[in-house]
C-alpha cells in the first residue's frame, strides 16, 4: 500500500474554527471517552432548549438506550421558536430554488409562521402526538413545513422518496399503520414534470387506515381528488390558524421512522426518538460543518434519505443556518446548474455524495470553471467511499486547493455523523473518514468479535450507545436485536468492512451484508430479487452489486426462467422496467444476465460470492475503489455467507 497524501487544514482556517487543531480534537474525544454521561450532558443542556430537565442522561439495557428520558422538548420548538428571540428571527432558514427557477427565502420568522399554520390544520383534523404520518413531496419547503409541523404535534412522520414507486410506499404505509399521507401532485426533475398523487391513489387502494391524503399544488398539472379522502393544502390553510404551540414531548417520544433496506427482501423502518437525535446531529453541525452564524449551507441530498433528514433539516435549523434546497436535477439546464447555484448564493459549505462528484467530474473542468466558486470554504461527502481521485478533483477544481474536506461515515441507524474529520483540527487523507466524533468508540474486529491489528481489514462495531442511535425497528424489536447486536454481543454491528491505520484514520471499505449501495443509496440484493421473481416469466434470480464507474455500484441480476420461449432482449429490457416499478426508478437494474443455473451450495443457497466475483473481475472499468479493497469486502461477504 502506498502511504497516502496527508491534508492539513491552513493556519487561516484554523484560527478561525470551532475545534482548533489535534489538541481541541483530542481534548473533546478524551472528556467524552471518560465521562460520555456527563460530556452528552453538557452539550444537550448548552444546545437545546429543554422544557424540562432529566434525572439521568442514559438509561442503557443493551439493546436499548434511553437518552435524557424523562426530559421534555419539542424539535419544532428547537428549530423554529427559539429563534425567534435572537437576530435569528429575519435570518433566511430556508432558501429555495425549485428547477424552473423560482426562489423562496424563508426566514426563520415566515418558516414558523407556515409550520404553526399547518400543524393547526393537522391538529383540527384530530392528529396528535403518536399518529403517523408518510410525507410523500418533491423538494420543495413544503416537506420541511410538512415534517416540522408533524413534529410541533408529536405525530411521527416518515417520509418516503419521491422516487419510490406505488408498491413501494403502499408498504411503508402499511407497515407503520400511518393514518396521513401528505403529498403534491409533483414535482419537476430535467423540465419535466414528475408526479407524484398517481402513486399515492395506487397506493391508497389498499390503505384503509389512511383518512386524509393532504395534496400541495406543486405543478399546477390536472389532478384528480377522491371525495372523502384527498384535500388541497392550499384550500385547509384557509381555515388555519396561528395558534398551535410546540406539544412539550418526552424526550424518548418517537421523531420518526425512516425505511431503508436491509438484508431481506422487506425494507425496515428504522426508529429515531426525539432528544437524542436533535442533541447528535445538533453537535456535529458545529464539529463537522464547523457552522458559523454567517454560513451558507448546503446539502445537495434528498430529504427522503436520512442525510437530509438530519443535515438539510434538522441539525441545521436547530444550529439557527440558513439552509440551501434545490428541487431538481443537477444537470438541468445545463451541468453547471451546481455551480451557478453556488456562485448565486454565495455558498459557503457545501455537502454532497461521491456519485455526484464523478458524474460532474465526467462532464469536464470547464462548467464549474466557468463560476465564481471563491465563496467555498468547506467541502463535504457521504453516503459510499469516495476514491481518491474524485477526492483530488472535489479539492482542487471546485475547493481551489483552499477548503477542507469532510468525508462523514454514518448510517440510516446512527442518525447522524459517527467518523469524520473536524476540519480545523484533523488533517485529511483522500478516501479516509479519518477519527470518530466524540463518544463514539468503533473498532474493527474478525468473525469471532477480537479486535483485528493495524491495517488489518475487519467489521466495523461501535463499542457504546450515542445520542443519536436507532431506537429499534419499527414492529420488530426480533430483528432490531439480532441484525445489529448479536455479532458482538453489546456492540452495534454497522455491516460496513473497515481498516485502521497506524494513525487511528478509518478507512470503510463498503458492505458486507446484503445490501447494495447504488449512488449512494441503499438497496437490497434480496428486495430486487423479490421484485424479479414476481414476475411471470421469472423462475429464479440472484441480484449483486457490480462496481461501477459513476454510481459507485450498480444492479446486475443473474435470472433464470420459466419455461417458454422469450427474447432475451425484450425480456431483459421489460425486467429492468419491472424493477423500477416494484421499486423505483433508481433502482432499475444496469444489466439482466440470463443464465440456466444458479450457482448453489449443496443446502441450495446461492453462492453469491461467486456471482460478485464474477461481476468485479470482468467488469472494472474505472478508478471506483482499488480492486483490493473490492476483493477485501467480497471475501469478508463470503465469510459471512458461509458461517
Ligand atoms: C456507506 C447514509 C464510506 C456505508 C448516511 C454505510 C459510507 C452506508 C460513507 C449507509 C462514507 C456512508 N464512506 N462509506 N463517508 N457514508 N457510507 O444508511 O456502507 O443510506 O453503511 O446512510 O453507506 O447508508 P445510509
């Protein structure tokens, strides 16, 4: 292995930042290591306003945490009303571009008014604290109003990518026994319009428990209303008022549910609760974003996958930023829609996926170059590994060699950033998430849970509970327990492989499970191979993640059939649109292989190792990851497989 680049942040930097150098880092990391109570403790009570204190910071009975329980709160309140005794109140919160190019500038002070108004129309609709919610919306400022006043009320929301299909989000509603659905007739994505109530009617046939489906006019585009059960936004905002205060909430209260994919074919709703979360994600807004009172954010995720969840809403309205939504595609009109965005606002950090950096890479120099980007100070990734030449490239041609970059490791589960470098303290290096945030202790261990040597490549556990934690799955308390604590028993099993190096840097190397990342987006090998077999023409499939160029990874399903005669054209081109929509559209497979077997052990599993074999070595077409690394993470795979 050849010793990779080390990048300090500049003395400028520095001087100016949050955590000031190694010693500031290691001085927050040791408090927290030795007292975490009494260190979590602080910060909650410095960070967030509490209606009423807790008698004890963490009640642990692994698997289950309780933090600052018995506390009361209100994330709404956090976000929006304290602020509105500070200058914070005509600061922008919230500053939109829809993809036509509207704007919207939302001050702290007008995005309470639309969150009080709208949670009044929900509570006279007789929602309250324990109801459910899914959030079905494009990106516009209705879906953090939509979140924000499920919250004012206590009502547990779960928002569902636009990009899921019908089936998909019949499930979600279904499994969380949601009695609301709030949703818009679309969206816009490339100039065109995407909608999205037409899912929602599918999905509704079989929902009997959903009441109202709030419908937001987005597009303006005909949409039929069922009578009884779909209202306009607009026409219950009439009759809204601006008295609907922030419920006080135990600090324990469910936040929200959101699905991601796991290892079976059934997505599971992951569970975060309310006290903990806001205090994590809270306090790595100011660690890894290093935020300041000036600060333009943004983060180009999708509220529907937590990243947004966590830093396009929550943490940054609890930090009091001004936080930047964008509604469309990068590429609309052009590739240097990005790029005019953040020379227009002036953005000053800006937080987005490896997938997104090497699709922007592959377009050329010339479209960010031709922007004023001066106002960058902080660059940030998520979601997969990034390689190192993206890294090179994010720093160079769009940091200008000036801003630091943060590569933040963390999960659906853990709500917020657990590895990631604070900027003004630890030095980089490309395609590490360098050290753990404070209080959170992962190490790498072998099959048997004994910790592994340095560079030794192992799975990634984390020692201790944290603030920010999942809380459980939602209805399956079995499964919560045996998919993340049983490996080590009282550590929580992240399913990512990972190394350390001799300075104590981590270097995540990608799933050992079954779960496939696809620009940065989570899916199951087992959901689309349950898609697949629904199929009429399908006998049997096996469905791995292949590297890919862009996307990090892609979808290549190995199918058997049925018999009859097909053409294997048409039916692989029918079998990728399938996919897309028992699921969605991001994830449409890249490639169908017919084959007249699976490969199977002798108790008649299928060998996955073998098919993800045969899919890195014949298909490695660029710099994705070193093939190293992808050999590591297939024989770690396999070792699970096997056991
Ligand atoms: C991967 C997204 C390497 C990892 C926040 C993890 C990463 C999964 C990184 C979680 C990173 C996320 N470096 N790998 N910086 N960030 N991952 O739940 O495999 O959508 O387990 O959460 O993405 O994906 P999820």
């Amino acid at each position: 292995m050849s010793t990779p680049s080390v990048y300090p942040p500049s003395e400028d930097f520095v001087r100016k930042a949050h955590v000031q150098g190694m010693k500031g880092y290691l001085d927050l990391y040791r408090r927290a290591e030795q007292d975490p109570e009494t260190f979590w403790g602080e910060i909650a009570e410095r960070e967030i306003h509490w209606f009423e204190k807790w008698s004890k910071v963490l009640e642990w009975n692994p698997p289950f945490a309780r933090w600052f329980a018995g506390a009361k709160l209100n994330v709404s309140y956090n976000c929006l009303d304290r602020h509105l005794t500070t200058p914070r109140k005509n600061k922008v919160a919230i500053l939109w571009e829809g993809e036509p190019g509207e704007q919207r500038a939302l001050t702290y002070q007008e995005l309470h008014r639309l969150v009080v108004r709208f949670a009044s129309v929900l509570q006279s609709r007789g929602y309250k604290a324990g109801d459910r919610a899914i959030i079905y919306m494009p990106m516009i400022p209705e879906l953090p109003i939509a979140m924000l006043a499920c919250t004012r009320l206590g009502i547990i929301h779960s928002v569902v990518f636009g990009g899921f299909s019908a089936e998909a989000l019949k499930a979600r509603i279904q499994d969380l026994g949601a009695t609301l659905v709030i949703t818009a007739d679309g969206g816009f994505r490339r100039g065109k319009e995407i909608k999205l109530k037409p899912a929602v009617d599918a999905a509704l046939e079989e929902c009997p428990g959903v009441r109202d489906a709030i419908v937001y006019r987005r597009t303006g585009s005909d949409t039929p209303m069922k009578q009884g059960r779909d209202l306009w936004w607009h026409e219950l905002d009439e009759h809204a008022t601006e008295d609907c205060p922030a419920v006080p909430l135990d600090s324990e209260h469910p936040l929200f549910v959101l699905y991601t994919s796991g290892t079976t074919g059934k997505p599971k709703g992951i569970l975060h609760t309310t006290g903990g979360y806001l205090t994590h994600v809270t306090a790595t807004m100011q660690w890894v974003f290093d935020l300041k009172e000036e600060d333009t954010y943004w983060c180009s995720a999708d509220i529907g996958w937590v990243t947004g969840h966590s830093y396009i809403v929550y943490g940054p309205l609890a930090g009091g930023a001004t936080s930047v939504m964008y509604e469309g595609a990068p590429d609309y009109p052009q590739f240097d829609r990005w790029w005019r965005i953040i020379e227009k606002y002036r953005i000053s950090i800006l937080y987005t996926s490896p997938t997104a950096i090497r699709a922007l890479i592959r377009q050329g120099d010339q479209w960010p170059n031709a922007h004023d980007l001066s106002s960058l100070r902080l660059l940030g990734s998520v979601g997969e590994p990034i390689n190192p030449a993206a890294w090179e490239w994010y720093n160079r041609v769009i940091g200008k060699g000036r801003c630091p970059i943060v590569d933040t490791w963390w999960q659906t589960e853990t709500g917020g950033i657990l590895i990631a470098p604070m900027p003004g303290a630890v030095p980089a290096k490309p395609g590490s998430g360098t050290l753990p945030m404070p209080g959170i202790i992962p190490d790498i261990v072998d099959l048997k849970g004994f910790e592994v040597g340095t560079d030794q490549e192992g799975f990634l556990i984390l020692r201790r509970p944290w603030p920010g934690m999942i809380r459980g799955i939602w209805g399956d308390p079995e499964r919560f327990r045996e998919q993340y604590w049983t490996r080590v028993p009282g550590s929580y099993f992240t399913g990512d492989a990972a190394r350390r190096d001799a300075d104590g840097y981590f270097w995540v190397l990608g799933r050992v499970d079954d779960v496939m990342n696809v620009s940065g987006h989570r899916l199951s090998t087992m959901e689309v191979e349950s898609a697949l077999v629904r199929h009429p023409a399908v006998a049997e499939a096996a469905v791995v993640g292949k590297p890919h160029e862009i996307t990090g990874q892609a979808v290549c399903c190995f199918v058997t059939l049925k018999k009859g005669d097909y053409s294997h054209e048409q039916l692989g081109k029918e079998l990728r649109q399938w996919v897309a929509h028992e699921i969605g559209a991001f994830a449409r497979p890249e490639e169908i292989r017919f084959t007249d077997a699976l490969p199977k052990t002798r108790s008649g599993k299928i060998m996955r190792r073998l098919l993800r074999e045969i899919v890195t070595n014949n298909s490695v077409t660029g710099d994705v990851t070193t093939l190293e690394d992808l050999s590591v993470v297939t024989k770690l795979a396999a070792q699970q497989d096997e056991e």
